[in-house]
C-alpha cells in the first residue's frame, strides 16, 4: 500500500499508484512518500517482525525504528529533517499490521494451556490442537481461552515468563468472574499502573484522581514504610505494591479494584493481597493481548468465513 505525507501531517491514500523507481517492491509493504524526495517504507521481516527503512529512491536505505508515543524524526542533514506526527506513525504501523499473522508459535502455547485448562474439551482432541486454523476458530467462541491464549502466545515470543505466571493466577483465581466474551462487567473490572518513580506520571495520576484518589492519598501510601498498602475511597480499593529486586528492576504497581470485585475476591475467597494484586495485573495483561491480536490480519480460515 503506498501513502503520501501532506504539508497539513496527515497522510493520503494513493491506492493506484506504481511506486516510483528506485524504491524497493516488497509484497505486502506499506510505503510513505515523504518530502524532498524521500520514502519510508514498512514490512514484515523474519515472518514475526515488522522492519521499517527509509531513504532516497535508487540509494541504499537505512534502518529506522518507529515508536507510537510520539512524533518520529528522519533527519535529511543538519538543517533538514521530516516529521511524522505520532498518528501517522500509529496509522501506517496499524497498516502493516494488518497484513501480517500475529506472532508466536501454536504448538508451545497449547501445551502450555493444556497443563492449565486439561479439563477444556478443546484440548481432548489431537488432531484439533495440531490444526491452528482450525483449533483459533475454537478459541475465538470463548472468551476467557481467547484471552489466555493470545496472552500466553505473545508473552511467550517475548520470553514474558512472569506474564504467564500471572495468567495462570488469574485462571485459578477469577477467570469464571468474566462474561461471555472475556471481558468483566462493566464497573467491576481491575486497573493497573505501573510507575519507577514514587508516584505513577501525569496521566496516571490523572485516571487515579478520577476515581477519586487524591496525590495526598497517594503520598501517605507511598510513605508507608512497609508495602503493599490498601486504600478506600467511595469508587473501591486501590492497593499499592512492588515487584522487582531492589537496587535492580523495582517498580511500583498500583491496582483498582471496584468494590464489588474486591468484595468478592478477598472477602468471599480470601484471596492474599499479592494474589489479587498479581490476578487482576494477569486479567489486564489478557484483556491487551486480545486488544494487541486485532491489529493482525485475521486468521485465514476466520478470513474466508467473513468475506
């Protein structure tokens, strides 16, 4: 696909036109026409990666990485340089996503899933499991193994060990507590910041104000001298913890947790602190997974059904 960067930052589709000579012809690409006689162009590497050049038609390109949360700079020389906007990077990235397969291997998540959910009837048949069209377009009909599954993949092909471990908490802990289609009622489900400093950053601290938690609430938690802490307000109970080692990777994570859930999850289970707090941050890491899957091409089978 070939887009065309406007003077006003947003970038216009040019479906019929032939690449211009000089930029390399690479299936499934996404190309940007930049100024001064420039390109960027996308696409995916090594069947999981996605890989990103730019340069000048006709010249050897060089390597640039593009981040979401911000503005991308490509400087030309000392004096010039094009900017894309942080929509046009998520624009053209969520392009080229979408005709990639997401990545992971099938095989090494399911027998990891098997050792979790071996009651599941999915998992009883053999030829199903090796299937992995076949045995997604299961997958797809629950919720919760929808979820898991893709958590369980993507933290797999980032060597996310822990993410697993808080996935499989959260299967024991409270996976029966969401819906049809894996999500929790609305009004019931966990949130989770993360923060290195004492307090989580100005957006965070935002969202917690919202739900009604004061900074000076957060500071009297942050001075408690031993950790986690647990705090009311009339929106549910926020629960302070770390995790790392110190001196090393330490951080900070912030749990919300509606007063129904808390309720049910540490009143009636007699779920610890730590196990909440590690259950509703696996619930979380599921529910992205599932966000992070539909920026994907669809499964081929899922594809032909649809059309």
């Amino acid at each position: 696909m070939i887009f065309e960067l406007m003077s006003n930052g947003s970038i216009a589709n040019l479906p019929q036109t032939a690449l211009p000579d000089g930029i390399p012809d690479i299936p499934g690409g996404v190309v940007l026409l930049l100024p001064y006689n420039r390109y960027l162009l996308g696409h995916c590497f090594m069947r999981n990666y996605e890989r990103w050049i730019w340069g000048k038609p006709g010249i050897d390109p060089q390597e640039v990485f593009l981040y979401e949360n911000g503005p991308q700079s490509l400087v030309l020389d000392d004096s010039t340089r094009v900017t894309l906007p942080a929509s046009v990077v998520s624009q053209i990235r969520g392009v080229l996503y979408s005709q990639m397969q997401p990545p992971g291997e099938h095989l090494p998540t399911v027998l990891i899933l098997r050792g979790v959910l071996k009651d599941h009837p999915v998992f009883k048949d053999d030829a199903l499991v090796q299937d992995e069209p076949t045995f997604l377009q299961n997958v797809e009909k629950d919720g919760v193994l929808n979820m898991t599954y893709w958590a369980v993949r993507f933290a797999l092909f980032r060597g996310e060990f822990e993410a697993i471990a808080r996935i499989k908490t959260w299967l024991r802990t409270a996976a029966e507590l969401s819906d049809v289609h894996g999500g929790m009622p609305q009004g019931h489900a966990p949130k989770v910041w993360f923060s290195l400093t004492p307090l989580p950053g100005g957006k965070e601290l935002a969202e917690l104000e919202a739900l009604s938690f004061s900074v000076d609430d957060l500071q009297r938690m942050v001075s408690q001298s031993a950790l986690p802490v647990v705090l009311f307000s009339k929106a549910g109970y926020l629960v302070l913890s770390d995790f790392g080692t110190p001196g090393g990777g330490a951080f900070r994570v912030w749990v919300f947790l509606p007063a129904p859930l808390w309720n049910e999850l540490r009143e009636r289970r007699k779920l610890s602190i730590r196990d909440l707090v590690i259950s509703s941050w696996g619930y979380c890491d599921a529910v992205q997974a599932v966000a992070e899957r539909g920026r994907y091409a669809p499964s081929p089978r899922t594809a032909i059904l649809t059309t």
